[in-house]
C-alpha cells in the first residue's frame, strides 16, 4: 500500500511516496517556478522514470498553498492545509517535539506542540525577512551562491549588527555596513542573527520555544540560520533527514489514515495519465448580478472538471461531469493562537 503526499507552494513543489511501514521510497524538491501544473507533472514523471508507472498508489494527499488545484489535478483523497501537515511529520519524525520551526520560500510558521497534540501556530503577515526568497536575493546581491552562506557566516568572529526589524531595513542596512567594509562573512552572520531575532519576534512573538525543536523548510539547509537559532534560544535545534519535504510526507501520512478510517478505492488518476494529459486553467467574469465575481475553471484533455470562485456558488457544480467529481474531505479553517 503505498501512499502519495503532494505539497505546492508558492516557490517549490514536493512530492513524496512512502510504503506500507511508512518509509519514504521517493521524494523530490522542485522550483514552482510560477507554473505548478508543469511542476506537479515533472515530479510525477521522476517518479515514473524511477519506479514505473505502474505503482499502485492507494491514497494521495495534497497541502500547500496549491493544494486544491493540485488535487483535481492528480485526484487526491484528502486535502488539508500546511500547518496540520508539518505537525503530522514533525510528530511522526519525533514524537516529543514541542516547536516546530518552518520556514519557506515566502512564508515562515511556527507551530507548538504538547503530547503530540497541536496547542496554536503563528505564520508571518507582511515581512518576508527571513524566508527562501529573500536569502536568495541577499546572495545573489553579495555575489555569494546560496550553498556557500550558511558555511560563510560560521566563519564570523565578529557578526556586523544589522537592523532585522523588517526585510526592507535589513537590506538598507546591509548595504550600508557593506560600503563600510566589513568582510562578507561577518556581514551574513549578522543578517543571520538579524532575520532570527525578526523571526522570534513577528512570528514567534517571543512565546517561549521549548525544546524538542524541529527546523523544517527549505532555509533549514542554511547552517548559519541554524546557528543563529540556536545563539538566541541557548537550546540544540534539530534539522530532521526529510526537512525539505515535511510538507509532502505530512499529506502522505495524513492520506493513509484517512483511507485506513474510510476504506474506498482511491480517487488517483494514475502516474501515466498525470505526466501525460493536458491541464488547463481559465477564467471568466460573471455579470448576473453586481458582484462580478471571477469565476475560475480547470480543463483536463479540454473536459471541464471543476469551477470555483462565485461567491453564490451557483457555478460550482453546473454541469460538471459526475465521474470526474473528486471527493475531497474538508478541511477545518485554520486559527492562528493569540500572542
């Protein structure tokens, strides 16, 4: 019985394929790059060079912020948001843990722990300081490749303080104490610490980070924020082996308990036809009343599988084909915890 776990964000899109004890048998971390039908497609299709196409798959979950488009895509059994996935991981990796740290391409979470029970999260609002994009961007501007940053700001004696209040004052200020001359490394040390203090700050909202603490998302491969976490919280902060992928491994987990609970035949539209058929998004204003809401279609091999978007719902359902219908289980709406 194997189980599939898509996870598409806003800069990457993982899948992962796990077995009958839960092993992970596949994973692959790819750029979204601004198309996450071409990305969804591309995944599957390592996954067929690797293993065939022929892989019973028996479930599949989606999460991420394309998660709906990515489950009429493929065909999933359940969707469920981002933060009840990487707490499904992070609990599954390590049943004590108490924060999880997460951060992204464009967004960061934390999300707290007691018992294996999820007790609240916070997700950042309007500063990206911190996140994928945003280190990218500082690399690429100090000339620096990304592999090399966190390596770089190890080698600091003496971190250069910079503003990390937000993202836009952290590069001025950056920039500014790099026309003063400060080597490089000492340079990313001190935006490390920054962006961290920022992160504690806005995100955390310096509720008290107890350990077990994971630390997951792509800017977790980044050795110096790492470092930085553990300077200002004094506590050991462990990267998990699939910190890329939590995402991913948490829908696959969370896909086999929801066809465990409701045994059914699986609504995956297969590895060959997800490689292979055409998919299609479009869109349309409707005038019948003064709403004028943009009403949202998706297209596989140019047949109309689903519409969303009208704020009356009367398009929703009309004249949809009943076997394409895919059967999603809903999802509660997220709450974030007071601060």
């Amino acid at each position: 019985m194997y189980l599939a776990g898509i996870d598409v964000g806003s800069v990457t899109t993982k899948l992962v394929v796990i077995d009958e004890q839960n092993k992970v048998i596949f994973q692959t971390y790819l750029r979204t790059a601004g198309g996450p039908i071409l990305s969804i497609q591309t995944a599957f299709r390592q996954l067929r060079e690797k293993v065939g196409s022929d892989l019973e798959i028996s479930g599949v979950g989606t999460t991420g912020s394309g998660r709906h488009l990515a489950s009429l895509m493929v065909g999933a059994d359940v969707v469920k948001n981002e933060i009840t996935a990487h707490a499904t991981a992070a609990r599954f990796v390590a049943p004590e843990v108490r924060t999880v740290i997460d951060i992204g391409g464009q967004d960061s979470k934390i999300i707290f722990l007691n018992q294996g029970v999820s007790t609240g999260f916070n997700m950042n609002t309007v500063c990206a300081a911190g996140t994928g994009s945003f280190l990218d961007h500082q690399a690429a501007r100090l000339g620096i490749p990304i592999e090399e940053f966190g390596e770089l700001a190890l080698k600091s004696k003496s971190p250069v303080r910079i503003a990390g209040r937000c993202g836009v004052f952290a590069e001025s200020d950056l920039i500014h104490k790099q026309q003063m001359g400060y080597p490089k490394e000492d340079l990313i040390a001190g935006l490390c610490l920054a962006l961290v203090s920022n992160y504690l700050t806005n995100v955390a909202r310096n509720r008290k980070i107890e350990p077990l603490v994971l630390f997951q998302g792509g800017v977790a491969a980044n050795i110096g924020i790492r470092a930085a976490f553990e300077t200002k919280l004094n506590i050991p902060i462990i990267v998990p082996k699939y910190y890329q992928v939590m995402g991913a491994l948490g829908a696959a987990l969370i896909a086999r308990k929801e066809m465990l609970a409701r045994p059914r035949q699986t609504g995956f539209r297969g590895i060959y036809a997800i490689t292979n058929f055409t998919c299609r998004p479009r869109s349309f204003i409707c005038a019948d009343c003064a709403n004028n809401c943009e009403v949202n279609e998706l297209y596989i091999q140019d047949e109309l599988i689903s519409r969303w978007g009208s704020k009356c719902g009367k398009w929703e359902n009309l004249n949809l084909p009943s076997a394409k219908a895919v059967n999603l289980v809903q999802e509660a709406p997220l709450k974030t915890i007071s601060s």
